[in-house]
C-alpha cells in the first residue's frame, strides 16, 4: 500500500484486528482506509508475467519446472515484492516510489534478475493479457493448492468457466497512484477516482493485448475484460460513481457477496491479496464457501444471533451457521473484490492488459502517470474522457457499452480511438514536466505512432501473429 497522508477519521480498529465486528465498525473500517488523502507523491507498479519455454514457448510448462523457476525468482534479492498467482503465472509489485524514473528503474533491475535466473533454466518471461495456449483442449490448470483457492475456485465455477481463467491464465499491469487531496480539485481524491473509470476504458482499448481466437470472446481484443466481467453479477463492478467516493465504496464492499469465510478466526488473514502466495499461516483446513451471503448479511446474523441468544430467542438462520465476522474477515473480503479500480488507500488501476516485449509495460505506467499527476494533463484526459463516457450512458464499469466497446474493438471504435490520441498527446507533453528520461518519452512516442494514431492495439499484431502461424484469419 502507498504511504500518503491522511485526512480521513482514522479506524478506532485496525483492518487486521481478528476481534469480532458490528456492522457499524465495519462501516467505519471502510470508510477510513479506502482513500488516504494527500499530496500525490507517490506510485507503484504491480507486473504479472507467464512463465514460457523459450525453445517451446506454445507449449504449457510442467508444474516442476514452474515450482523450480518461482523458487530461483524467490531466491533473489529483489527490491520488488515477489508472488505467484494461481496458475503460475510470476509478479513483481514496486516499492512506492517518489518518481516515475524510480519506479521504473527498480523494476527494470529487478526483472533483468529475474530473467537471468530464468534464462539458466531455459524459461522466459511472456508479456500478454491471456495465456493463448489453453483453449477447450487444453484447459486452465491451478498450479497452487491451498484452502483459499480450493474455496475461490468453488466459489467462482458457480458463475461458469470465467473464474479458472482469470485465476490461471491471465495477466496484467497495475498502476497505483496517491489517492490525491482531501480537497476538491484536479488532484483531488473525488476527481482522481472519477478520473480513473473514466479514463479507464481507453487504457483498455489502447494497451488491449488478450486477443482471442475462439470461446464466448472470440476477436475480442481485450478478452480479458471479458473474463473479468463474467465473474459474477457485482464483484468485478465498479460502485456507483454519483455519490460521496468513500460513502460508495462502503456500500459496495458490504453489499458483496462473501466468497468464502476462512476456517478459523485466528492468525493472519494471509496475503494482501488472492492472487498473492499462499501463507503457511493461513488457517488449517477447508474453508466455508456460503451462498448468496453478502459481508453485511454475515454482519448482521451475527448480530441479530448475538440479540436472539441474549433474549432466549432461536437465531435467524441466514448466515447464523457461521461464526461472527472479524476485522481480519474484512480485510480479506476487501481483497476479493475486483473492480476495475481498488481503492486501498491509493488508487489500483486494475484494466490494463501486460503488454508485449520486454519493457512493453513502462508505457502503461508512464501514461498514467502523467494523466494523474500533472494537472494540465489529468484536466485534459478528464474532459476527453468524460464526454465519451457521457455518450455512453451511466451503467456501472465495466458493463457499460464504453468499456464492451473497448474490450472488443480497441481503438478500431472510432470515438476510443480520438480520445486515446488526445490522451497520449497530453501524456507526452506532461512528461518532461515530470522529469521522464528522455528514453522514456521516446518508448511513449512510438507506442503512440505505433498503435493509437493508427487506431491499432497490441492485441492487433498478436492476432496477426496467430494468423500467419496458423494460416487463417479467425480475427475479427
């Protein structure tokens, strides 16, 4: 999590705390950690990489040669944090840094020994939004075993196939930047979380790089989006973005269902979040996977058992099977919400597909930078991005017809493709202003000539690539 400044009524609890909570307390839990307030000083980069042969890169790795590469990773020195997702799939998340080249710089270090403990084993880091290699012959494999994904997995397979694939076979860049000033404003918090869904559906169709050839998201270019979106009917959805940010959130959070309660109130709720490696101190045994139970349902059958045992009364028998609800319990139910944006104190932009090569993600990062923390630039992208989005309509993201748009077409949707070129010509004027190098401006300029200019994306020329292996032109 970012450090930042805090003007919001502090937590009279820690999100840690594994004492048991009202519903009150974890009203007030919420609304005192989502957004930090403060000067934006700071910003971090979350890289999730597939793990490929590099004699054999179409064909899937061994669980013991991708065991094998994630113990050599973890062996290093890095500066970054080193974790593992479900499938295998390797990410380094930044330390908070002061300034873009920091950030940069570090996770360059870092990746370079990663990728020479790799080369060693005849492995190489892959940079997509969708690992192309399952289909319906070869379907997503979870290579972590342990009672938190035991209970996602069975959780998620409620709502279809979408949640293997998102555990198993996808990848990402995230940015997190400083949730802003307490006071209104272009660096304010209210405006930076608006900004950040609004601008959202451009950074999906610009950096789209998850192309797929066949399944329910066939030609898609950001079909990682789709995945995400199936989900389930309210986790991957952005709250509602008319009303106080804090107060929005909460409601969200709260009126989610629980995807899974952990088997024992004690010990550490284990890693930050679901992707993140498996704690040996996470509690024993299998976890409990309710239905249709939101976290504020658990809340109050815990409190209306509480009233009914104090009065001789039976318990109400939605949720009341289960013990009351804890500060932990919160905590770990705040990291199984996906939306596109995760306010965790400082702003999780969680859209952007990995991208190609192997510095393709500096651009993403140098982007967002620039569009948040520059104010010419943040008003630019607000204005661009908020007439589009108000074309649209005012369905939640990501299922409004902006951001389906986004996910299927990329730039090749003409108003995405006009306001991602207003975006990134705002993006590069901002950059000297804040100090990038100049490698850094270029590697934006030519990502900007390359693809927005010419309404094209990633995802484009990796379907292209397909095509001339296999002879077809399955890409729409």
């Amino acid at each position: 999590m970012l450090p930042q400044d805090s003007s919001a009524p502090p937590a009279s609890r820690s999100p840690g705390d594994s004492s048991t909570i009202t519903e009150a307390t974890a009203e007030e839990l919420v609304h005192g950690i989502c957004f930090k307030t403060g000067p934006p000083r700071t910003l971090g980069a979350e890289l999730e990489w597939l793990v490929l042969d590099a004699e054999r890169p179409g064909e899937p790795l061994p669980p013991e040669r991708l065991t094998a590469a994630h113990d050599a990773a973890r062996a290093l020195p890095l500066n970054s944090r080193f974790s593992i997702e479900p499938g295998g799939q390797l990410e380094l998340s930044s330390a908070p840094a002061a300034s873009l080249s920091a950030c940069l710089d570090g996770l360059r270090a870092d990746l370079a020994a990663v990728r020479g403990a790799l080369r060693s084993q005849g492995l190489v880091l892959h940079g997509t939004g969708l690992d192309r290699r399952l289909d319906r012959r070869c379907p997503p494999r979870r290579l972590l075993s342990s009672p938190r994904y035991d209970a996602m997995e069975t959780y998620l397979d409620r709502f279809g196939p979408a949640g293997r694939a998102m555990m198993c076979s996808t990848a990402s860049v995230q940015v997190c930047v400083d949730a802003g000033y307490e006071e209104p404003g272009p660096l304010g918090y209210g405006r930076r979380w608006r900004l950040a869904h609004l601008l959202g559906a451009v950074f999906v169709a610009a950096f789209a790089n998850s192309p797929a050839r066949e399944g329910p998201y066939a030609g898609w270019r950001c079909a990682r989006q789709g995945i995400w979106g199936d989900l389930d009917s309210r986790r991957a959805l952005a709250p509602a973005l008319d009303a106080d940010p804090r107060t929005a959130w909460t409601r969200h959070a709260l009126d989610t269902e629980v995807m899974c309660v952990r088997s024992s109130p004690e010990g550490p709720a284990g890693p930050s979040d679901p992707g993140g490696p498996s704690s040996p101190a996470d509690p024993a045994g299998p976890w409990s996977v309710p239905r249709g139970l939101t976290f504020r349902d658990w809340l109050r059958a815990a409190g209306s058992a509480g009233d009914a045992a104090s009065a001789g009364r039976p318990a109400p028998a939605r949720g009341a099977a289960l013990r009351p609800p804890t500060a932990e319990d919160l905590q770990y139910h705040l990291t199984t919400l996906f939306p596109p944006v995760r306010p965790r104190g400082h702003l999780e932009l969680r859209m952007i597909d990995a991208q190609p090569g192997d510095d393709g993600w500096l651009v993403p990062v140098a982007v967002v930078h620039a569009l948040f923390d520059d104010p010419e630039a943040a008003g630019t992208g607000y204005r661009v991005a908020k007439a589009l989005a108000d074309a649209y309509g005012p369905r939640h993201a990501p299922c409004n017809p902006l951001w389906q748009s986004a996910a299927r077409h990329g730039l090749a949707d003409p108003d995405l493709r006009a306001a991602a070129a207003t975006c990134f010509r705002a993006a590069a004027e901002a950059l000297p202003r804040l100090g990038a190098s100049r490698p850094v401006q270029d590697a934006v300029g030519a990502f900007t000539e390359r693809f927005v200019l010419r309404g094209r994306c990633p995802a484009d020329e990796a379907a292209e690539r397909d095509d001339q292996l296999t002879g077809t032109g399955a890409h729409r």
